[in-house]
C-alpha cells in the first residue's frame, strides 16, 4: 500500500516514480530514506547545504 497521497503536487509524484524506477525501493523505503537523509543533514548542520541542492537540482 502507499503512503504518498493525493496531497503532493504532480511534480513530485513524478520524482517519487524516478526514484522507484531507480532505486527498486517499496514505497516504506522511500519515504523512510527520505527521512533519513533529511535528519542526517539536520544532525549535521546541512539543511540549507541540502536545501540549496534540491532546488540547484530541480526539473
């Protein structure tokens, strides 16, 4: 079952497929790695390292 609703924008729902095509991962690994890196950037003081990537990064 997904846990990604109806609440994400298209754009995302795109991204979320080229993430399981590339990675093989179930939606639960997804959205759990997604966690992790975002609470490993935290712990490292990298939000806006991380931050100022994704949006150099965007489609």
């Amino acid at each position: 079952m997904k846990q990604v609703r109806g609440y994400v924008s298209p754009e995302a729902m795109q991204c979320y497929k080229e993430i399981s095509d590339k990675t093989n991962w179930t939606d639960s690994e997804i959205l759990t790695n997604s966690l992790r890196i975002t609470y490993a950037a935290y712990k490292c003081g990298q939000i806006k390292l991380l931050n100022e990537w994704l949006k150099d990064n965007d489609k």
